[in-house]
C-alpha cells in the first residue's frame, strides 16, 4: 500500500506489540521506503482509554519486550474471558476461532466486531458494539493498563518520541484534557496528534474543520445543559445521524434496517398466528418473549428500534433547527421586551406620568399580539425543538423531562386554581358594585377633571 500511494515513509505502531515491526523496517530498505519503528500503547486514565504511540523505538530492548510480553497475556487472558461469556450466551466463538479468522494479529474489540458481522449475529459493526462489545455489556472485560505516564517512560526508556495519539477522541472536556497534556508534559510527552490521519465518506458531508479533532473552544456550558455534567461528550447531528464508535452512537442507518427486520418479523407472525402450523406459532412466540434468549435480543434491538423502519431518509430524523433556533431567539428577545415594558409602567405609575404619556398606551396596544407570539415561540421550542430531539435521541431524556414529583405539581395547580379563582370573585364584586353605582353625571366627571 504504501508503495502503491508513493509514499517515502511511514510508521508502522500496532496495539501493545512490535510484531512485523523488523520485518517491515527490512523490507522498507530494499524498496527505498523508510519504515520507523513504533507501538502504541493502550493506557488508562482515570476510566478513560488514553492511546501513547512511540516512534523511532528500539524494538528490540530486552527490558521492553519483557513488558510488551505482559501486555500480551494480559490481553489474552481478556480476550479469553470475553470469548467465554460470548460462548455461554450461545454464540459460536472463541479465542482460537477469533485467532483462526484473523491470524497474525493482535485481537482486539474492532475483531470481535469483524466476527460476529461475518457469521450473522449482527448486521452492522456499531450494532456489535451496541449490544455485545460495548463497555456498558456485560460481554466486556476491562484489561489491566499501565498510566499514560508510565507509557511515556517505557517508550523514553529505548530512545523513542512519545506522542499523545487523537486527543480529543477521549472527550475529556478542555480542562481534564490540558491537565493530561500537562501530566504528560513533565514525564517526557514530546507531541500530540492534531489532524485526523483517515477521511472517509462520513467526513465529506462535514465542514473543512472536521480534519481538525484538537478542538478546545467548546465551552463547558452545552455539556452542562445537555448532560448536567461539565466534562460530558455533547454529540453534533452528524454523530447522531451517521455514528460515531467513541462514544457509542448507532448510525440512523443501522436503527431503520433494524425497525424494518422488526415491521417484517410483526408481518410474519400476523401471518402465522392465522395459519395453523403449532410449531411456527411456537417459534414466534419465543421470538417476541423477552424472557427468552431470542425474545431478548430482538426486543432490544429489532423492536426498540420500529419506529426508524418508516423513514425514508436517515436525514429525516433531523429535527427543524433552523425553525427552533429563531423562536427561541423570539421568545427570548419579547420576554426581554416584556420585562422592560412593565418596568417602564412600574417607573410611570411611581411618578404619577402614567396618564400623561398617551403614546404608552398605543404601545401597550400594539404589544397584546406580541404576547400571543411569545407564547406561540415557546410552544415550538418545547413541542417541534425538545419532544422530537428527545425521541430521535438527539436529546438525553434525563434533560427534557422534569422530575418533579406529583404531588407538587397537583399542589401547584390547585394553589393556582385558588388564586384565580378569589381573583375572578373579587373582579365580578368590583364590577357589578360599579354597575350598581352607574356611570357618573356629565357635570361631575368634569369638575372631577378639573379638580384632579
């Protein structure tokens, strides 16, 4: 490949191993290819998967292929155990098959996701992550790491360059992720990645600065509102409609074929429950229990995902923006205007100028359907902008719905009710007080003007 690009150099840095490294490095020499000699290191950080590549390493330093050996059997024996919970849940795997499929590598999660798409357990790669090699299953086993620091030493320990691989591909938040780079900094970190090295299709429908990953303006803000947790990953669109494997986002795609295989698999047993066949009424009824294996996995996979099967368009999911963004910039902006409004009356009223300002009152006229619009404005943030956002995921559940007990909010109403009510009362006494009383004569309403 490198040859076929024309390229005169490139690193070769495989997970937690220099296996091929000599052998690429000699080859590189008889085709004029400079080949630097690398690894990269899988580490952790405070929960987080940090990636320390090294380059120009000597890979043949006893001391650091002891430690490389480590990372292999602890990798192995990781590999094994979730081999063997996949194993007891009926799937047909284990760690020699994985081996057998894919010889001469270093088995990782992306392998387990090769495997179970090639033998049709699932039908998409984010889809195997989703449900089986995801850190939130209960298949995954987390290895033991050594530090980002600690990596850092190791690969300075055979005259390498330490390099801090795809930093924000971690969303750790800007603060965390300086207090990283820093850390790093004082073992021996001597660079980071910036520039995404891959480009695929995904990426052609993104802005120029999608080639950039190291981006640090994003205020702590939209996490905290999205997620109420300040160093929280807040997805764009673009994740959410296409995927994103870190975090752990289904493409719209995969969730509409996965609601079609649902709305055919509802089709399908329609049609055997009105047939007469036992044993085909029997196989479909497991396959809708969720009490069963079957039942299980198309329940939450298949059937969770229905209501996707009737888009047409995976863009289709993508709510108004631009309609929500103005109205809630509407909104805002009359509220604002309210606000000042009745400020100016209360100013007014205080210096008994009220009556005297007749343009006031042509205002406040003109301002009655200005209410009506701010309300409307608020009703399309709320109804067209959250409930939409919260079902095609766009919007974490947690934050677009209120968990207000209800006993409050029935003591609310009916203080509220109390309140208009006596207001409504007190308003009907005044009025009909004054009809009682009738209007005032000629004479008097204008010796009552000129007195006051």
């Amino acid at each position: 490949m490198a040859i076929a690009k024309g390229l005169t150099a490139f690193a070769l840095t495989d997970h937690d191993t220099t296996a091929g490294v000599k052998e690429a490095v000699a080859y590189g020499r008889k085709k004029g290819i400079e080949v630097i000699p690398g690894i990269e290191f899988s580490t952790e950080y405070y929960g987080k998967d940090i990636h320390i590549v090294g380059l120009f390493i000597d890979e043949d330093a006893p001391a650091f292929q002891e430690q490389i050996g480590n990372f292999v059997r602890a990798r192995e024996e990781r590999n094994e155990k979730m081999c063997a919970r996949l194993a007891a849940d009926g799937i047909d795997i284990s760690y020699e098959k994985l081996l057998e499929a894919f010889p001469d590598c270093v088995i990782t999660r992306g392998h387990y996701s090769r495997y179970l798409l090639d033998h049709g357990y699932v039908k998409s790669l984010p889809e195997a992550f989703d449900r089986y090699l995801g850190d939130h299953t209960k298949y995954f086993v987390p290895r033991e790491k050594i530090t980002p620091a600690q990596a850092v030493s190791l690969i300075l320990a055979v005259k390498g360059i330490p390099v801090l691989a795809h930093p924000t591909l971690y969303h750790m938040g800007k603060d965390n992720l300086s207090s990283l780079v820093r850390h790093l900094k004082e073992a021996g970190l001597v660079a980071f990645g910036i520039l995404r090295p891959e480009v695929n299709d995904r990426e052609l429908i993104m802005s120029n600065e999608s080639a950039f990953y190291f981006k640090l303006e994003i205020p702590k803000m939209l996490s905290l509102l999205s997620f109420r947790d300040a160093d929280a990953y807040v997805p764009g669109i673009n994740d959410l409609v296409y995927g994103n494997f870190d975090p752990l986002i289904t493409p719209v795609g995969v969730k509409m074929e996965a609601g079609r295989e649902a709305v055919r698999a509802i089709e399908d047993y329609r049609e055997v429950m009105a047939g007469g066949d036992a044993v085909a009424k029997a196989r479909y009824k497991a396959r809708f229990d969720p009490q069963t294996e079957e039942g299980a996995r198309f329940c939450s996979w298949e059937l969770k995902y229905l209501g996707y099967a009737y888009l047409k368009n995976q863009t289709d999911v993508i709510p108004n923006v631009p309609l929500v963004f103005y109205s809630f910039r509407v909104m805002f902006m009359l509220g604002v205007y309210f606000i000042l409004f009745f400020a100016g009356v209360l100013f007014f009223v205080y210096r008994k100028e009220l009556y005297d300002r007749r343009w006031w009152f042509r205002v406040m006229m003109w301002s009655v359907p200005l209410a009506y619009l701010a309300s409307v404005s608020g009703w399309i943030v709320a109804e067209v902008g959250r409930q939409p956002w919260t079902i095609q995921d766009l919007l974490p559940v947690s934050a677009s719905v209120s968990d207000i007990a209800p006993g409050p909010v029935k003591a609310t109403f009916f203080i509220f009710l109390a309140l208009f009510t006596v207001l409504l009362i007190a308003e009907l006494m005044i009025m009909f007080r004054q009809i009682k009383i009738g209007p005032k004569p000629a004479e008097t309403a204008a010796e009552n003007e000129l007195t006051e």
